[in-house]
C-alpha cells in the first residue's frame, strides 16, 4: 500500500519515541501560547511535527524525480521514487523487453537502489495497484490529516509522549496539563503565607485555586491560566498544603486542619502484614474472604464499575468512624492522585450530608463517628453504600429497622484476659448475627489491645485466647469463622487470610465443615 510512514499503525504504536526534535515545536508553541496545555494538544503538536518532516523529507526526494507506475515508461537516467519502498529512490542504469501470457509485452528496468540493482516492470498495460488513480499528483501522496492520524493513535502516543517529558527538567506537570518553569509566574514566601491565611480563614478549604488567586494580587499581564498552574504547582511542593478534590478539580486544604483521623491513621486500622501461606485456604475460604471483602485481603479484584454494596461494619472500623476503602468500595469513590480527598457522604433516607476523607494509602473513609453512634449501628451491622448524583458524593445508608431486643455478643476483660458474654440488647439495624462483637468496656479492650501490641502477641497467641472463649458462648462446642475474625480484631487488626491460615495450619484448630471450628486444648499445650 503507498503511504508515508507517519500514517502507519506501526510507525506510531511500535517505532514512535519522543526526540530531542520533537522539543522544540513543543517549546515554541508554549512560547506562543503562553499558557498550560493538555498531554492532548501538545500529542498533537508532536504528530503534526512528524508528519511536517516527513512530508519535507519526502518533497525533497519526489524533486525532480518521477514516482514509480507499473503503467509509465523509463529511459536509462530517469530518477524513480518508490513509495511503496518507503519513498527510496535510485536511478535507472537499463532497461529491455520483457513478456509473460497474462500482462504481454512490457519493459524491465534495473534500477540501482542502496547499492543494488533491482529490477521492475515498465509500461505495462495492465491494471496494478501501484499506479496512482486518475492522474492524481505525487504530491497529494503525503497529504496527511493530523487530527484523523490522533483519533486513532492519540491516545497511545500521548502516553508516549508524557514519558518522554517526563524525563526533561524544563517541563511540569500537574494532574494532565504541562507548561514549562521559563514561563512560570512567581509565588514567592509571602503569596504562599497569603495562601495559608486565606485557607485558614475558610475553616482550612477546600477552595480552588481561582478564589485564592484573588487575594494574591499577581500582575494582571500573566494569563490567568498561568497564575492558576504557577499557585498549584507552588502549593504542592508547600507541605502546609494538600490537594483534595477528585481528578479532573484540584481543591486546596491546610493540612494541619484535617481532622486527626485523617492527618494521623486511628491506631486501630493499622495493619502490621503478616506472612502466611496462602495455599492453605480452600476454595470455601477463598470465597468467604471474597464476602467478608477486608480491605486489607490480598487478590481481591473490584467490581469493574461503581455497583451498589453492602458491608458489614467491623470493630476496628466502628471504633474509628470509619469504613473501609475495600475492592467493592474502591470503585464508588472518584479516582484522585492525592493521598487524601474530600467527599460528601449523604445519609440516603434523611438527606442529612456529611464530610468524609478519603486516606488511599492506609485505605479507609474518615468522618462517620457521630453518624455511627446517632444511628446506634452495631459491630455486623449491614451498611448501604451508592454512587452519589456527582463524583464526589457517596450515598450511604443502613438496614433501618424497628428497635427489637437481640442476644449478641460482649466482650470484656478479667484478669487481662479478653472474655465474652452474651445479652439481650435493642438492635435498630440489620446485622450479620456471626459477626456481632460488640463491648460495654471500650477503654479496657483498648488496654488489652496496646498489651497486646506492646508485648507483640503472635497471631497464634490470640487465637488460642480467643477461639475457645467463644466456643464457651454456645452449646455446639464450636464457633464459626466469621466471629472469630470479627472478635479477633478487638485485639489485632488482622484480615481473614492469616487468620484462616493459621486455623489450618494449627492442630489446636479441628475444622467441622461449614467454617465451624473447635478448639483441642491439649494440641494447644503440646505445640
């Protein structure tokens, strides 16, 4: 097929790397524009400049040459251009006849090309993909829309591109924009105090950009884009400052302003990994750690879009006013670079709205505490949770449900020891009956958690403390999966997978199907 390169899939998604040529265009556009551009629009540039080159190297070898039909005659001498040889030309040192039955008479022509004499058919009066259709001029050969060449490839070489700017110091990037530092208005010391005041005014933020702007009295001669880039890029390497508003908006807020759970990870949520062998989980377990949906579980894969859920709230996260940002809720919250994000949780029945934080990296949501404890939702309680009319807005519920008395589960201490009792309690919600752990001793299960941290009590430890605790609750002489997890973490953040390892693996634990446990004390004391 006749084509320049630069429309080749090939060219694009395999050959096409970012060059020191392909800078300067770049460079020269920021220069006329003057203000911050998208990966998008400097892609474009990128390509238009390719196909610029290309189609100047190819007029210069179409130049006083002739482009090579099967249907033209060539005399010794000519200069041919071969577009289908990606535009190589050569010079035509012979020619004779030649015949076969299906074309008859035509003429070959060695032609020296590299070095090499080829040789081609001449004046050949046959129909032929190579001769250009209707006279059609050279030229129109190289002709090449930029904006339909970025339609299909664009989004692959943008990517390309990125990388490559990345790697040049005279360029920035803040979320998909980039400018470059000789253009940069200057925020100095004093803007960046003026920032914090305005911030702290407003209760810490969040404000954008634009409405700090205004109280920084940059000359008015800077585009406004370019003040707007210059603030966020100086507030970022600020750390009194923290974007926290979706990807797509950027929103400043003062970090020491944050809440405490957000600036410093509630104590309770705090995972120490423990290594265990994953292999000992059977497909049952695999499943209910599937169900169970901890936030810490590894190899749990999220829904592929934002779907309605439903957790049950465990003591770490009850404890905290928090939730957990697990594989099923990953997907509801909108996508952001900053380790911390604001949103707005709505109680779906009431309509009551919420702050919330988003902490990534420690994976939870803060910001539910009051809301947890004006509901009275238990340790198992079902909670709702939606994608809300607008990034940034969560939908969060309860299974409401009229005040009934309810035996669950308390735990308590004696002796420094964790013990569990059960009692009849008003429950307003729905719940998941195995999972109901709760305790009327909060400040006592917290000093038997710090011993417990303090002294580094293994996860075998716990177990042997906790499991036949609870198999002292019931008549069956056994206790589910499920409450040990749940109870467990009154002592130790742990999520299912070390936990049901560890069951396995240790023959203190007997397995009686269906996630029921009993506990051998003699095993215990001779392991």
């Amino acid at each position: 097929m006749i084509q320049p390169q630069t429309q080749t899939r090939d060219y694009w998604l395999a050959k096409f790397a970012i060059t020191d040529s392909d800078i300067e265009p770049i460079y020269n556009h920021f220069l006329e524009a003057e203000r911050p551009l998208p990966i998008e629009d400097i892609t474009k540039i990128v390509m238009a400049h390719r196909v610029a080159e290309e189609k100047q190297e190819l007029k210069r070898r179409l130049s006083g040459r002739k482009v090579y039909q099967p249907q033209q005659s060539y005399a010794v001498g000519d200069e041919i251009v071969f577009p289908a040889l990606k535009f190589n030309y050569g010079r035509v040192v012979e020619s004779r006849s030649g015949f076969n039955p299906q074309d008859g008479q035509f003429t070959v022509i060695g032609v020296e090309l590299n070095g090499k004499v080829r040789e081609f058919a001449a004046a050949l009066n046959v129909e032929h993909k190579l001769n250009l259709d209707d006279g059609t001029a050279a030229e129109q050969l190289i002709d090449v829309d930029v904006e339909e060449l970025f339609a299909q490839y664009g989004t692959a070489v943008a990517e390309k591109v990125a990388a490559g700017l990345e790697q040049r110091s005279e360029f920035l990037r803040l979320a998909q924009e980039w400018f470059i530092k000789g253009l940069m208005a200057e925020i100095n010391i004093g803007h960046l105090h003026l920032a914090e005041a305005v911030l702290e005014v407003s209760n810490g933020g969040p404000l954008p950009p634009e409405e700090i702007l205004v109280h920084l009295d940059l000359p008015d001669n800077i585009n406004a884009d370019v003040q707007r880039f210059s603030l966020n890029h100086a507030l970022m390497q600020d750390n009194r400052f923290e974007e926290v508003a979706p990807k797509g908006k950027v929103a400043w807020f003062l970090q020491r302003m944050e809440p405490e759970g957000v600036r410093q990870t509630p104590e309770r949520l705090l995972y120490e990994p423990i290594s265990y062998d994953r292999r000992l989980l059977t497909t049952e377990m695999l499943m209910l750690e599937q169900e169970l949906d901890d936030e810490w579980s590894v190899e749990l894969k999220p829904p592929v879009k934002a779907e309605p859920t439903i957790l049950s709230l465990s003591y770490p996260h009850r404890w905290a006013g928090t939730l957990p940002l697990s594989s099923r809720i990953v997907p509801l919250v909108p996508p952001s670079r900053s380790p911390r994000q604001q949103i707005h949780l709505v109680d779906d029945e009431t309509g009551e709205e919420m702050i919330g934080w988003i902490v990534q990296y420690q994976r939870y949501i803060h910001g539910l505490a009051d809301w947890y404890n004006q509901h009275q939702i238990p340790v198992g309680g079902f909670i709702t949770l939606k994608p809300g009319p607008e990034p940034g807005v969560l939908l969060i519920g309860y299974d409401r449900r009229r005040n009934q008395k309810e035996w669950v589960r308390l735990a308590t201490v004696v002796e420094n020891r964790i013990r569990f009792e059960l009692e009849r309690r008003l429950i307003s919600c729905g719940y998941d009956d195995l999972l109901v752990v709760g305790t009327d001793y909060v400040a006592a299960i917290d000093a038997l958690w710090r011993r417990a941290t303090e002294h580094k009590r293994s996860l075998t430890s716990l177990l042997i403390e906790v499991v036949p605790e609870l198999i002292n609750l019931g008549t069956q002489n056994s206790v589910h999966v499920k409450t040990i997890y749940s109870a467990l973490n009154m002592l130790r953040r742990v999520p299912p997978g070390p936990i049901f390892a560890e069951l396995v693996r240790h023959p203190a634990f007997k397995p009686l199907g269906d996630y029921y446990w009993q506990f051998d004390a003699a095993a215990s004391r001779s392991s």
